[in-house]
C-alpha cells in the first residue's frame, strides 16, 4: 500500500509560494531580516511589487531604450557578471569598447589619420561623460593661466539655460561658475551671439546642446563656432566647445548629414553621446569623444596594475557591468548605417503623425521643431481652466506617462507636454495615445461647469479665492478617481 507522510512547515519545496507563509507576513523594508526564505518566495515577492511600476514602453517621458532584439538581450546575459575595468582578463571586451569609441569618433568626423586611434571612453551615461569632458576643458584652462602667471580661481562655462540637470552638478561639484543664457518665449534653446557675450578670460569652454531636453531641438553650433572664433581672434583667447549631443548624436548624422555640428567645426574639442538614447542600448552606456590626444590632458589619466597589466584610467568610477559596451557594438554591427538611418526615419514620421493628430484636436500649440530629436512638445492653448499637469495627470489612467513640466527662465510661464518617440513607440500606439488624450480633454471640458456651479451657490470672493477654490475642488475630483481607478 502506498506510504503517505504528513508535510511539516519546513516542506517547502512541495509549497506553491501562495500556499506557504511567506505571503501572509511581513518582511521588514529598513532592516535585514534574521531569516532565509526560499528563492521562489523572495522572487515572487519581489515581482509581485514591481508590478506597480509604470510600463517602460509607454513611458513617454524617458529618451532611453526600453526594447532591444531577443540576440542582444542573450549578448547581455552572457556578459553580465564581466567586470569592465579588468581588462587584461576580458580583453576581447576592452577591444570592443575601442572599436565602439572608434566608429562613434569617424561618425562625428574626427579628423584622424588612417591608422590614428580615436580618444575617447565608455562611461555610466552622459552624465559622466560631460563631468570628464568638463574636468578636461578646466585642466587645460588652469594649465595655460599657470604657465601665463594668471590666477586660476575663477573658472566658468557658458550653457544655455535649457541644459540638462547634470551640467549643473558638474558646476556645483568641481567649482566651476555656470553662467547660463536665458531663455524667452519662443526661443527655447541658447541664443550663440548671446553665449559669446558671456564668454570671459576665465570661460573653459561654451557648452551647445545638439537636441535639448526640453523641446528636442538643435543649438546653432555652426553659428556659435563662427562667433567664437572671431571672438578669440579679437581678444587672442582660445575658447573652445564642447558639444552635448546626448539625445541628438545618433541622430543628426542619419537625418541631417549636411548639419554642421560635430569635429568639422574647428572649436569643437569633445562630444558626449548617451548610447543609451538613440544608440538603441539599455539604460548604463555614454561615450564621451575628444577630437585629438592634445585635448585630453595626460594628467588625468591614471594608471593601474593590479589587476595584471598596465592599464589606463580615465573615468570617474571604476567597477562596472561590460553588457552594455557590448550590446553598443552588436548594434552598431547590426544595423550599420541604413539600419540606423532607418529606424531615426521612421521615430521622425511617427513624431510627425502624433504631431498633425494633437493639431487636429485644437487644443494645442506645438512647442518642439519638425527638425531635431524626434519628440513632441506641447502646451495647451487655453489653460485658464486647467493645466497641462491635468493632462498629464489624467492619462495615467491610461497607462501613458507623459510629463509636464515648466520652462527655465526666462520662459518660466510656459507649461509644455512631452512625448518622446523612441525606436519602440510605433504609429498604431501614435494613434492610440491621440485618441486617449482627446478623451482626457472631454473629460476636462465637462469639469468646468460642475466646478463653477458649486462655486457661484458660494458667497462672492476675489478671482485670487476662486482659483484656489477651482484647484482645491480638481484636486479632490482627482482624488477620487484614483481610488475608484485601479489596475486590473
């Protein structure tokens, strides 16, 4: 007969994760626990919280990659637990990382002989890309003052004020006064004759944005190269640019050829690029790109030999995955430049389609430009009654996250909407996200008329007590629709 045995709490691995304990109590956020639990239990818990995360393909808000071929994603698998740094181990990987710096240098027009090997280095991001440039432009800066017999405490640069966060923490961190060109309506990039004005003896370098974050378009690099120069001329200053090309560098080489922006332009010193953007990898990999050996100085390169060989340093961390350096090389072997080429042609026509829909609604202005990174900014033509935060705010009932968010100064009054359109946003979900924003809109349109009815059954108050009446009554309004929307 057959032998049956009574399980114990201690059985386990004959439990669905469920069925056991692990489920119905409650592990501690701040602190270890005293205890192991089974891998099924800690994975499933784990998963079961991440669900409550947005959805990365419908994050709109984000210029990062968020889908990559099923062979590449094997690639990064495979490679994940390579330590980037230990190349005298991984040697195969740190030729790869040369290769990628290579072929992005002759991408941005690096004057280099036919056996010249390109300066530049794989980083975290664009972030510490532009850190390592900057540190760079104020070396050699302080390296010239020293050898005149000039004071070296008052560094600045020269940005518009429409750059990314990370240029202000570069600023902040390394002591570096930021002076920043205004904006103004209708001009939300930085003004090249303005930002020349500001240039001074004590200036390291004009930072140029080739796709701003805010509306995607292109700074005027050309125009500020030619302004530059006659200013160096006049004053016998050396000013030289570093161009931000995070968003727009694996762009502008497959939709405009012609656009003169990169090393063809002779102050253009160095170029970042996040490859984690329009470089179609992960999020984790940048570049940073010198134009030649005498713009990098050798000061700030380290070497190491502890981990078996010579090796050289140039980088503001040292430990890092090696996945995404070779998931940038299997896309730059993958898709070459027709297939680059390719897809930036069909994230413009889809930004176009999305685009020409927000128009035909009559609701908007269209803040971005046809020409730069593929992306769409918006503001609302009338928000005396509600706000561009509404809107975003109300589509994320559908899933979408789609920011809002104010200008720098001095443009501060201008909210604006903003769609990224990335490799994976095709032009059915185009469609779709139009046809849910034009239902947010008819659900804003009838709200009005609720709130001020209730208002006027009030006694009579300044237009200063009716707004905030208005925001207090929407705020509940959206209240209530979160606790009654949930997700199934």
């Amino acid at each position: 007969m057959a032998l049956s045995e009574a399980t114990t709490e201690s059985d386990v691995s004959i439990h669905s994760t469920f069925a056991s304990r692990y489920v119905r109590t409650s592990l501690p956020r701040f602190k270890i626990p005293m205890n192991s639990i089974p891998k099924e239990a800690a994975f499933q818990i784990i998963n079961d919280e991440l669900m409550l995360d947005g959805n990365p393909r419908l994050n709109l808000a984000s210029f990062v990659t968020t889908w990559m071929e099923p062979e590449c994603d094997k690639l990064i698998m495979s490679s994940i637990n390579k330590n980037y740094v230990d190349m005298d181990e991984y040697p195969v990987t740190t030729e790869l990382q040369n290769r990628c710096v290579n072929i992005i240098a002759h991408i941005f027009n690096a004057p280099l002989g036919d056996s010249e090997a390109a300066v530049g280095v794989g980083t975290v991001g664009s972030s510490e890309a532009i850190m390592l440039a900057g540190l760079a432009f104020k070396r050699k800066w302080q390296n010239k003052r020293k050898a005149e017999g000039k004071p070296i405490d008052k560094p600045n640069i020269v940005t518009g004020a429409n750059v990314q966060v990370c240029w202000e923490k570069f600023a902040r961190y390394f002591e570096v006064e930021l002076k920043e060109v205004k904006l103004r309506d209708g001009y939300y990039v930085m003004d090249p004759t303005k930002a020349v004005e500001l240039v001074d003896e004590n200036t390291i370098c004009v930072a140029a944005i080739l796709g701003s974050t805010l509306n995607g378009e292109f700074e005027d690099v050309k125009q500020l190269n030619e302004l530059l120069m006659q200013k160096n001329k006049e004053t016998g200053w050396d000013t030289p640019i570093h161009v931000d090309a995070a968003s727009g560098g694996f762009i502008a080489p497959f939709l405009y050829p012609e656009l003169e922006w990169d090393f063809r332009l002779p102050l253009v010193k160095s170029i970042n690029v996040s490859g984690h953007k329009y470089g179609l990898v992960y999020a984790g990999i940048g570049w940073v790109i010198w134009r030649s050996k005498e713009d990098l100085p050798d000061e700030l390169i380290f070497h190491i030999n502890y981990l078996g060989a010579d090796q050289p340093t140039f980088t503001l961390n040292f430990s890092k995955g090696s996945s995404q350096v070779i998931a940038q090389y299997y896309q730059l072997i993958r898709l070459g430049f027709e297939g680059y080429k390719n897809i930036m042609e069909n994230c413009q026509e889809n930004a176009t389609v999305l685009k020409e829909g927000l128009e035909k609604t009559g609701h908007f202005n269209i803040v971005s430009k046809d020409n730069g990174v593929p992306l769409v900014a918006f503001s609302l033509k009338d928000n005396s009654c509600h706000t561009e935060f509404e809107v975003s705010d109300l589509l994320r009932r559908y899933g979408w996250i789609v920011p809002a968010y104010t200008m720098p100064p001095d443009a501060e009054h201008v909210t604006v909407l903003r769609v990224v359109v990335r490799e994976d946003f095709s032009r059915t979900l185009a469609e779709r996200l139009v046809a849910d924003i034009q239902k947010v809109l008819h659900e804003l349109d009838a709200l009005p008329a609720k709130v001020t009815a209730k208002i006027q059954q009030s006694h009579k108050k300044t237009d200063l007590e009716t707004q905030r009446e208005i925001t207090e009554i929407w705020k509940k309004f959206v209240r209530e629709r979160k606790k009654t929307n949930g997700v199934c």
